[in-house]
C-alpha cells in the first residue's frame, strides 16, 4: 500500500466513524431513522431517571412519601391533560378507560408510590440501585412464562451480566440486605420493581389502543388524586403551607425531568424497542447516579465502580448485540398530537 491508498484508507475510516457518532448529536436528531431516535431517547431516560433518586431523597426530608408522589404526579397529570385539551384531543371512550385504569395503579399508584415510599424506610442509593436493576429480569421471568416469543439467549446473558455489574458496583452496600430497619422499604421496592414490570409490558400491549401519551397524563392524575386522598384519610399528609422550598424544589425537579421528559421518552422507546431493549436503563441509571455523587458531591470512584461499570456495559452490548440482527417488528404509528 502506497502512501496516497494508506491517507485514504485513513480518510474513508474516520469518515464512516464520524457518520456513526452522528447519530447522537442531538442538533440533528430530528433529521435521523426512528431507531436512532429511540435510543436518543433512551438515553434521555437514562440521565434523567438516573438523577431522580436524589431529588426524591432530598425531597422526603421535609413530607411524607406518599404525599410528595401524589402531588408530582397530580402536577405532571393535569399538565399533560391540559395539553391535549388544548390540541383538542378526544378523551378515552367506554372500554379504553380499563388500560388507563390499570396502568394509573401499576404505574404511579403502585409502582412509583412504593419506590418513593421506601426512602422512608432508609433505603440506600445502592441498595436502591441493586433492587431497581432487577427490574429487566423480571421481565425475563414473565416473558419465559406469558411470551410466544423465545428471547434469544445472548440476551438473556446480558440482562445476567447488568445486574451482576450493578451488585458489583453496590457490592459494599449488599449487606444492607439483612440489616432488619431496611426490611420494609427492601419489600416495598421489589414490589415496585415487579408492578414497573408487568406495567411495562402491558403498557407495549395496550399503548395502540389509545393515544398513549394522553393516557399518560390521564394516568398519572388519576394516581395523583388517590395518593394524595389516602395520605389525607390515614392522617398522615401534611399542610402545603408548612412543606419547605426543598421539598418543592424537588417536586419541580421530578415533574420537569423524571415526569414530563423522562416518561415521554421512555413510552416512545418502548414503543420502537424490543422492551429488553428499552429496559436497559435499569442498568444505566445507577451509573448516572454514581457519576453525579462524583461530580457534584466528590463521591469516590472506586474500584468496584470501575469492574461493575465495565460489566454492566458488556451486558448492555450483548443485550443490543441480541437484538440488532433481529428483524423489528412493524412500527405503530406516531400517537396525534405529539
């Protein structure tokens, strides 16, 4: 090879390479396939699902658990419903209620009320972290049982390997398990993780039959009221009035970012990923976090970090490597009105 054939082999290589990485510029985002969007919007849920827990901690500080996820969903409810309204959107009818029903119960009255509510049960960041990653194998579990569809192997290894690669960035923390005051909030967050699960696939089956986004916010008002009406009714909920700005503050955060973002990412991920695929955050989110303990409160990064990061990725490459050869399934239709 000559000189002139090898600065074009140098040329052509860092082209193809850059053409790659473009796909994740999100100036042009707008301009790539359905696919790149996804991911683009995966990783949105990644970052901000991945800040979420903090806010949620610092927020129960200063109100109940239960009171402060009813109102974040309420706020985030009743701004999506004022949206479509606004685009005329037509309400669910007769028997598209029953989706949105079940889905306000497993998703924010159940799934996203347990998790908050076991921050007052002194639940670690990496206890956290190790439970909200079982998540993706859950759905592994289900999907052996309800699924015609056999998940390839290599998939299966890799959704093995994330949360391998999350208990050994945790690992410090995996005593915690049989400390006797994180009981409660250990139960409530494995039912969290195992309603998030079955909500997430019913939500892959449902979302066709009623503009998806719509129901979201239908959703969560709906779980906004009766979060907020039991905390009134057990006497545990507090006065607007008395709850500090920090607690306020992290409402603000978690309805910008971990509501009204996060969620719209996440729906339209699930909708153009395999959902093994679109789980993958679960693995993602507690490296985010651990990253910002390091940016923001000089957290050290260990080496257990370091090994479970490493892990971690190789089981999230090997999930997407799973699926990449795999022929996607007919894509659903843009919901109207997004």
């Amino acid at each position: 090879m000559n000189i002139f054939d090898f600065h074009k082999t140098i040329i052509n290589t860092s082209t193809d390479y850059l053409k790659k990485i473009s796909a994740f510029n999100p100036l042009t985002i707008h301009k790539k396939g359905t696919k790149a969007k996804a991911f683009f919007a995966l990783t949105l849920v990644c970052i901000f699902w991945g800040t979420t827990w903090v806010a949620s901690k610092q927020g129960v500080k200063g109100m109940p658990a239960l009171q402060m996820a009813g109102i974040r969903q309420f706020i985030a409810g009743i701004i999506y419903i004022g949206y479509f309204i606004y685009k005329k959107a037509p309400f669910p009818k007769g028997k598209e209620w029953i989706p949105v029903i079940i889905l306000s119960i497993l998703n924010f009255i159940l799934s996203n009320g347990l998790s908050t509510l076991a921050l007052e049960y002194h639940v670690t960041a990496g206890l956290a972290a190790i439970i909200g990653a079982i998540f993706p194998l859950w759905l592994v579990v289900i999907g052996l049982f309800a699924s015609k569809e056999k998940m390839p192997a290599l998939a299966i290894v890799g959704l093995i390997l994330g949360f391998a690669g999350v208990c050994i960035i945790f690992a410090e923390h995996l005593h915690d398990f049989g400390n006797p005051a994180f009981r409660l909030g250990i139960l409530f967050s494995l039912l969290a993780t195992w309603t998030w699960a079955f909500a997430t696939l019913y939500t892959k089956k449902q979302a066709a039959s009623f503009n998806p986004y719509f129901s979201l916010g239908l959703q969560m008002a709906i779980a906004g009221v009766a979060l907020f009406s039991f905390t009134h009714v057990n006497g545990t909920a507090i006065s607007l009035r008395v709850i500090p700005w920090e607690s306020w503050a992290s409402i603000a955060f978690l309805v910008i970012f971990g509501s009204l973002i996060a969620f719209v990412c996440y729906l339209y991920a699930l909708q153009k990923l395999p959902t093994e695929q679109a789980s993958l955050y679960a693995y993602v989110n507690p490296m985010v976090a651990v990253l910002c303990g390091s940016l923001f409160f000089n957290d050290p990064i260990t080496i257990y970090i370091t090994i479970g990061g490493i892990v971690t990725l190789i089981g999230v490459y090997l999930v997407n490597k799973a699926f990449k050869s795999n022929v996607p399934a007919p894509e659903q239709p843009e919901a109207e009105g997004v």
